[in-house]
C-alpha cells in the first residue's frame, strides 16, 4: 500500500498524550513539591525545603498506625469481595438462563450507585431501633442495640459494598475466558464438582483472582466515603487523614506528604505483585 | 440407584447454590431497599420528626419528592452534565489513544502507554488532592482558580475517566476482524473512509461501554470532587455526603431514590444497547 494513503496510527496518540501527560504531570508534579515545604499557620508554607514533613511521618508512630490501619482493612475488603464474590462470578458465567441477565444486571446496578448512597441505607438499617438491632434483639441473640459507627469493621462493610459489584463483574470477564470444555473434560473423566473447581477453574482463574484482589485493595487504599460515614471519627484511614489534613487544618505540605506516602505505597506494591505474579506464572508454564 | 443419589447430590449442591444467591443479593441490595422504601415512607404522625423514618412503610407518601432541597437537585443536575462531558470528552481522547496503542508500530510504546493508563494506579484521594494543590498554583500564577468550578471538577473526573475508554476500545480493537478493513480497502475505500465507515461501527460497543464506564466513575465520585467542589458547584455524591454528615433528613431519601433510578435507566439502556456481554467483556 502507498504510504502516504495509509493512516498513521502513532500520530493519533499527539493529543490524547498531551492531555493525559499534562493532567498527569501537572497534578502529580506540583504535590509531590508541596509535600517538601513544612507548613507555617494560615495556610502559608516554609520557603525553604526539607524533608522535615517525611521525618515527621517516619518518626511519629500515628502515621504509620494509620498506614497499617489503612492496609489491612483494604486488604479485608479485597479478600471479602473475592472470596465471597467468586462464586457468584462463577456461578453467572455458567448459567445460561435469563436469569443470569437480570442478576448480572443487579450485579452492575450496584457499582452504578454511589457509595454514599448504599452507606446511607446500611446507617438506616444498622441504627440502635432499626431493623437489623430489631431482628438481633428479637431473635435473643443480643442483649443490647449494637452499632457499627466508630468500628473498623463498619468501615470494611461499607468498603465491601462499594467494591462488591465491581469485584464480581471483574471475575466474571475473567471465568468467561476459561472454556467451558475444560471442566467438562474433567467431569466427564469422573471428577468431582469440587474436584473439577479446585484443580481446574481455580489454577486458571488464580492469575485474574490475584489482579482483582490488588484492583479492589488499591481502590479501597484511595477510597474515603466508608471510613468518612462510618468511622465516626474514631477509625481514621489515611485517605480521611489526608482530607482533614487538606481542608480542615490547612496543613498544603504534610497533606501532600501523606498523599505522597500513599502513592509510593500503593504504586510499590503494585510493581512488587507484577512481578511476583509474572515469576508465578513463568514457574507455571516451566511445569507445564 | 447410583443415579438417583447422583441425582440428589446434584439437587443439594443446586440448593446450596440458590440459598448462596438469595443470602448475597438479600444482603447487598438491603440497604437501596431500605433507601428507596423509606423515601416512600410517611412520618407516623403528622407533625414532621424528620430524624425518624419507618422502615418498613406504614403509609406511603410522596411529600419527601416535593420537599428535596433546591441544592440537592442541582447537584443531581451537575452531577449529570458533568458525567455526560466527562463521557464525551473521554470518548474523543480514549478512541485515538486506543487506536494509536493498538495499531500504532513505533518506539516508545510501553511508555507512552504507561502514561495514558497511569490514572488508573493514582489513589482516587490523591488525585483529589493533586487536583486541588494543582489548581492553587495554578491559580497564584495566573489568576485564574480552578478550584470550585465545573471546569475544575471536569478535568479532575477526565483525569480518571480516560483510561476506562482506553481500556474497553483496545479490548474491542484486539478482537477486530482485519479482514473487515482489507475488504473495504479492496473495494477502492480510502483509510480513513474505511475508518469511518468500517472500523468505528464495528467498535463502537466498545466505545460505547468505555463513555458509560466514563460516565459513572464521574457520576459515583466522591473522593476527588470532595476536594474540587464548592458550595455552588457540588456534585451529587457530596452534596449527599455532607447531608449525611450533618443531619438526617428524610428528603435525601428522596433525592438519592431518584439517582438510583437514574442508574436503573442507565443499567437497562446499557443492556438494550450493547447488551451485558459487552459490557462485562471489554473491561
């Protein structure tokens, strides 16, 4: 074909890449400066830069306390929504009825609403007279109205809903990809259901499980709704450290410090399960 | 006989199943019950304790709709717009993005490519508050704040929105049947005529889905527009957000029944455009 009648695909990218690029550089360029200047009052920052705002962070055991809070409930809410999400992803791919379209339909309905909307009926349903402490109490198994405001398990609840549907929807696309015909080759050869889940379906889906988990774990590592409506103050995760940093102390440098922080831990073990994920699957292929 | 218990075995294992999915769709679609029902709900007498509502309804009653703040129906009307300019704008740099990655032949891809999806790794609160410190300073310089207004929260809702069309285009252009292009090629169609005519048709589920994933992710956002927002430009998430952290009122039910159904209409054109294979498939 004459080159000059065909299209240039490279040249396409010119100005989707000076928008991204500039956005991305922008936004991230100028906090991660920010995040070198310790905070004056008012809102005005030091002229002279240092690393103090990151030895602050280093040394002062509240920081870190947040991080590992911060970690392990978003890691509980990717596992929760794995776990539980799972089956219901598998289930949906093999069933060929109509209802598996108006499930799924369900299923995407929910990651269609904002989260505050679905923490405002979890406030309504888990209040000290309503339906949940109703039905508790009246079963006998509890004494006393209980409450969820204040707890880190409230917060993983309210996580859980915001990344439930998306999680399933995820391993959906991902079992779809795996051939029917593998399981029934091996149900036909006399395994068992559980047999043909444990040693077929999850081998091959393990790799797209591993990439939903750390999805869900990053998106809870940046969420702030649930810890915001549900911690009641008491459960501060560093995306809510980050907002009251930001908007109610004023405090531009250590705020950016924080975000800072979160971004290189976040960004770190990303690369780290990339790369531990494609020896994974180099070690499987080797066995194969 | 050892079909019968085969048989039964299979009968529990279905029972399982179903009492699994009952159990998790009861338990995750519980609290938009509750929502849109007690939007319904009427006070149990008539002197209005807004702090208290009757889940399950007693009596229905619409007075909640009539009595939504002014300021919660604009935010659902920004929180519209804004995620329609989001999809289109997103749409109109995602498609060439993804055409240029996938077809494109030259050095430098790899990065290029890690620059156009690296929103996707960025902590939607840092986004928020990167946004935010971007806009100060860009403001000090040229006198020109960003900061609370709608072109603020656009660029900040684009940022992310981006890779999802990315994402669902290249999926869509990975699968495109080559064959397509070279026929009408053969058929004396110019390239950017077949491009017009042949390829975007073909793709154009995939955009499709890329605009509503685009959409949405503007539309449920409340960590980056929490930053962004003022009290005159506020989206719907964080408008309801603030309501919540203040106090109880019955007609946020209202308001928030009416975006859930907005996502119901959302939910069902989506299923009779592209269908839900689409929509799954080419994430």
């Amino acid at each position: 074909m004459d080159r000059s009648e065909s299209i240039r695909w490279g040249q396409l990218l010119a100005l989707p890449l000076l928008v991204s690029g500039l956005l991305l550089l922008g936004s991230q360029f100028v906090f991660l400066k920010q995040s070198i200047y310790i905070d004056l009052p008012f809102g005005k920052i030091a002229s002279d830069w240092s690393f103090a705002n990151f030895r602050r962070i280093a040394t002062d055991p509240f920081y870190l306390r947040t991080l590992w809070l911060t970690t392990w409930i978003s890691a509980a809410v990717a596992g929760v929504c794995v776990i539980l999400g799972f089956p219901i992803a598998k289930t949906l791919a093999r069933l060929q009825s109509r209802w598996a379209t108006l499930l799924l339909s369900l299923i995407v309905l929910t990651s269609f609403i904002t989260t505050v909307i679905q923490i405002f009926g979890l406030l309504i349903l888990f209040r000290g007279d309503g339906l949940i402490n109703q039905m508790l109490m009246g079963l006998g198994l509890i004494q006393q109205p209980f409450t969820l405001i204040g707890t880190s398990a409230g917060v993983v609840l309210g996580l859980v809903y915001a990344s439930f549907g998306f999680s399933v929807m995820l391993m959906y696309g991902i079992v779809r990809t795996i051939p029917v015909s593998l399981e029934e080759a091996a149900a036909i050869h006399g395994a068992s259901r559980l047999r043909v889940f444990r040693k077929v379906l999850l081998p091959l889906c393990l790799p797209g499980l591993v990439v939903g988990f750390l999805t869900i774990f990053n998106t809870s590592m940046g969420a702030f709704t649930s810890a915001a409506l549900l911690g009641g103050g008491r459960v501060i995760t560093l995306p809510v450290l980050i907002q009251r940093t930001m908007l109610l102390d004023v405090k531009y440098g250590m705020a950016a410090a924080l975000a800072a922080l979160l971004l290189a831990f976040v960004v770190i073990l990303n690369l780290a399960s990339v790369m531990v994920l494609r020896r994974l699957r180099h070690a499987q292929g080797v066995m194969a | 006989m050892r079909s019968a218990a085969f048989r039964s075995a299979l009968g529990g294992w279905r029972l399982l199943t179903v009492a699994y999915f009952v159990f998790i769709f009861t338990v995750l679609l519980a609290p938009l019950v509750v929502v849109i029902g007690g939007s319904f709900s009427a006070p149990a007498n008539d002197t209005v304790i807004v702090s208290y509502i009757q889940f399950p309804p007693e009596r229905l009653t619409l007075q909640w709709y009539a009595r939504i703040p002014a300021s919660q129906l604009h935010a659902l009307g920004v929180s519209f717009v804004l995620g329609l300019a989001v999809a289109l704008a997103a749409s109109l740099i995602g498609v060439p993005a993804a055409l240029g990655l996938v077809r494109g032949r030259f050095r430098g891809k790899t990065l290029m490519s890690i620059i156009l999806k690296a929103p996707l790794q960025i902590p939607h609160v840092v986004c928020g508050i990167a946004f935010l410190q971007l806009y100060y300073r860009f403001g000090d310089a040229t006198n020109f704040y960003l900061q609370g207004t709608n072109l603020g929260l656009f660029l900040g809702h684009l940022f992310l929105a981006t890779p999802f069309v990315i994402g669902s285009v290249s999926t869509v252009l990975l699968r495109f049947n080559p064959r397509l292009e070279e026929a009408a090629q053969a058929l004396g169609a110019s390239p950017w005529r077949t491009l017009w005519r042949v390829t975007l048709p073909v793709i154009a589920p995939g955009i499709f889905t890329g605009a509503l994933y685009a959409f949405i992710v503007s539309f449920v956002d409340v960590p980056v527009a929490v930053f962004l927002a003022s009290a005159d430009t506020t989206t719907f998430p964080v408008e309801l957000f603030h309501a919540l952290e203040q106090d109880f009122n019955p007609s946020s039910l209202a308001s928030a029944s009416l975006a859930a159904g907005f996502a119901v209409l959302l939910v069902m054109a989506a299923q009779r455009l592209v269908g839900m294979e689409t929509l799954l498939h080419s994430k």
